[in-house]
C-alpha cells in the first residue's frame, strides 16, 4: 500500500466511524445536529448569514455505506455555511506582506500571496473549486481574502474545523466537478452532497487520532520513497556492477589453455606502424585496478582501426543510404525511431574514410558522450559525431565485449576524466584512441559476452516486473 492510499485509508475507516470507538456519553449525531439549525436560525435572524432554499430529503438509496447509531446522515449545507471566494486581479496581489499588503489571499485552496484587503476571518476550511486543485482541501486561520477559485466552509459552533476539513476531504469532492478540460465545482453542487455527523466530542477524538497517525504515515513515506528510488535505480546499478566484475575480469573464470592477451597483442602489432604517440596528457586513474594475469592493457587503437567522418557535415536527403547518427546509438543498442539518409553517389564519396559494415563497434563522442552499439545494417554510413571502430584482426577481438567494456563505470569515468566542455562534454578521437583497456584471450572474450548475454535479460525483467507492480 502506497502512503497516499494509506493515508485515504485511514480517512475512509473515520469517515465511516471506525477510527475511534463511539462513547454514548458523548451525545448523538442527531442531538448535535438539532443545535447546529438552532444556532443557524439565530444567525440568519441576525442577518450574519443568508436563510437559503431548503436541501432535499435524504433518501435511502443515496446513503453509500453504513455509518455507528450515534452518527447522523446530513447534506454538506445543512451543517455548513458555504460561501464562494470573490474575483480578484493579478495587480492586486503581491508575494510579500507589506504595510499595504497583510492579508493572506486563497485561490484554489493554497495561498496565492497578500492583498490589501480581506472577506473573512477565524478558523476556516476552503475546498478548491477550480482546475487541478479542485476538491482540494486546506485552512485558513486569521484575516484572509478567498478569491474566485476557493470555497470558504463556515463552521457552526457546534462542529470541530479540523474534523470537517478531514471528512470533506475524505469525501473526494472532485468527483461532482463539471466534466470539462477546466473543471469546475459549484457551491450548489457541494452543499447536497452527504456528510456523516459523529457528536463534537467524537469529532475531536478522530482528528487526535489521525494527528497522532500522520508522523507514522509521514516516516512510512519517507521510507517508501527511499525504498522506491533504490528499487529505480537498482536494475541500473546492477548492469553497472555486471560491466564492471566484467571489465576487471571477475565475470568468468580464466583458463590457462585459453592463451593470454599478450600473445593476441603480439599478433596485433603489424597494424601498428601508423600509430603516432598522444600529444596530450590522459588521466588513467579510473582503469587502475588489477586485472587477471593472462590479460593485458592495450590502446584503443592497438586493436581498432578508427573510421571517423568529423568535419564533414553530410547532406540529408528523404531516402537512400541509411545515415546514422548519435540518435541511433544508445546504451547498448541500436534505436531507429529518427531515420536519416544521404544519396548513393554521397555514400561513395564518404567511403574514402572507411567504411562501416555490419558487426562493427559504434562509438558516440558527444551529444551524448560514451554510448556504444553494434552496428546491425548491411549498408550505412556515420554522421560527424560518431567513430566505427574496426578491428584489425576478426581473430583477435569480439567488438561486442568491448561494447561492454566501453559501457562500464570504469571506462566511462575515463571519458570524463578527458572530456572536453561542461554543459556539452566531447572526447576528442586523438585522446580516445590512446585510452586504455584491457585484452582478455579470445576465447574468454566469447565466454564473457556469453555470460553478460545471459544476466542482461535478467535486469531487463526486473525492469519490466517494477513496471508491472507499479501499474
């Protein structure tokens, strides 16, 4: 149970007399309410109050649940004086109290700032009568102006403010709103409405009692939002984990038969003439922990071949040769809710740089920073913010795993250890190609993106089953 349906709970066990046990001592709802008409009628006789049209009868087929012998079935008017608030302008409110400005003025049923002048004062309910704050309960104590959009509920003697506001609120009175965009409730509309009526003193006993439940409810809440922002951020931060125990090889157990990464980087150096030495200096702290022995660090580039198309600003057209960019390359995989495309003749022009195939590892460099996915198109080509990254040797790397590792904490902290901007951070392609990962042999590549192949499906229904519950 939510907090909010706790707390509506609760005010529906008051609301129907269950809250607190009835003492017959106490008097009747019927008695209470016999003294409520006679203090109506002298304050009518005194002119402090109009004398209204008489209210219906309540019949026996309006009653919606049953309520202890004490209490009384009533209509809202009939133990209420229900004034509607006055139009006022913007000009003649103002946010802060002043000589000039000293009065609290409600629209809706919150405060809306000070005006110069008032309309009631003393301890009163106000029921929201207009837009999202219809039906909406509050109080006002003191000197205070009601504007258009709140209802003022005058209380007789006989009756405790707190204990109406709470049954009012129980009441759910947005449920005789007109039916329109901009939803309405009328004073004529909420006075027929019924109300049960407990005797005074029981009123005041169930408003101790729910006063003395709400710092439970409120410590209730707090929990369930701590217990709901962990329950959020749980799946993310367990795929989070998962990169991470992979990235620093404690996802898989090692075997020795399986080779080492060095021997794989050995095979690797051939395509290395063409790689010049970083002109900047890295921060490497995030990619300093231990590794397994049979693995090695390596440079991005010492495996893969950098296809980058910045600089050239391609020229979109409505069909031909898929265009991907940043858009499409999310946490992981491909998304092609925005299509792109540029013409054949352009695809052959761009393929000068390289060219990007199925199977290749898609690398965002900015707006957004650090997304990875793998390429699933046949025939494409790259926008300016994205790098292909293309291995050397398809006998050496698995581009998948080091989708993987790219995603992880730790090489996503050393991107922002590089970056470059605040609001907007970029990596440059010089730095990018110097990071550091780490070379795992290839069969234990296959064995890892096995295993993260088996856990991912596991977060995805723990995402799916939060859904479930929370609808």
């Amino acid at each position: 149970m939510t907090p909010a349906q706790l707390k509506s709970s609760i005010h529906q066990l008051a609301i129907q007399g269950k809250l607190v046990p009835q003492i017959p001592a106490e008097g009747t709802g019927e008695e209470l309410y016999q003294q409520i008409q006679k203090e109506k009628q002298a304050l009518i006789k005194s002119g402090k109050i109009k004398k209204e049209k008489p209210l219906p009868p309540i019949a026996e087929d309006e009653i919606p649940f049953e309520i202890p012998e004490g209490w009384r079935w009533c209509r809202i008017g009939d133990i209420f004086n229900l004034q509607a608030g006055k139009n006022i302008t913007a000009s003649e409110i103002n946010t802060e109290p002043s000589a000039e400005y000293n009065y609290l003025c409600y629209g809706g049923n919150g405060i809306r700032g000070y005006v110069g002048s008032f309309n009631r004062e003393g301890h009163h309910a106000l029921i929201g009568r207009q837009g999202a704050l219809c039906g909406n309960i509050n109080y006002a104590n003191g000197k205070f102006y009601a504007t258009e959009h709140a209802v003022v509920v005058e209380h007789f003697n006989m009756t405790d403010v707190i204990w109406g506001g709470l049954f009012l609120r129980a009441l759910n009175l947005n449920q005789y709103a007109t039916a329109t965009a901009q939803p309405g409730l009328a004073v004529a509309n909420i006075i027929k409405v019924l109300i049960p009526l407990p005797p005074l003193a029981e009123q005041k006993r169930i408003v101790a009692k729910i006063e003395e439940l709400m710092p439970l409810i409120d410590r209730y809440d707090k929990a369930w939002t701590q217990l709901e922002e962990i329950q959020k951020k749980f799946p993310g931060d367990l795929k989070k984990s998962i990169l991470q125990q992979a990235i620093q090889g404690k996802l898989v157990p090692q075997i020795p038969a399986e080779g080492t990464g060095e021997e794989l980087f050995r095979k690797l150096k051939k395509h290395h003439a063409h790689i010049k030495k970083c002109k900047d200096e890295l921060n490497f702290s995030s990619m300093d922990f231990d590794i397994p022995e049979n693995w090695c660090f390596v440079e991005l580039n010492q495996i893969f071949d950098f296809v980058d198309y910045r600089g050239k600003t391609p020229h979109k057209i409505n069909e031909g040769v898929f265009l991907i960019t940043a858009s499409n390359i999310k946490d992981g995989y491909m998304d092609y809710t925005r299509k792109e495309y540029i013409s054949i003749q352009e695809y052959k022009e761009r393929q000068s740089r390289g060219i990007t195939k199925f199977g290749n590892l898609l690398f965002t460099t900015e707006a957004p920073m650090g997304n990875a996915a793998i390429c699933d198109l046949d025939v494409c080509s790259c926008g300016q913010r994205i790098i292909t990254f293309k291995e050397y040797d398809i006998n050496t790397v698995i581009p998948k795993l080091f989708m993987f590792f790219i995603l992880s904490p730790a090489f996503q902290q050393q991107l922002l250890d590089n970056c470059t901007g605040t609001t907007a951070k970029g990596i440059k392609a010089d730095k990018l190609k110097h990071f550091l990962i780490p070379l795992p042999p290839l069969a234990e590549q296959k064995r890892i993106v096995a295993k993260i192949e088996e856990l991912l499906p596991l977060i995805d229904r723990l995402n799916s089953d939060k859904l479930a519950i929370s609808n």
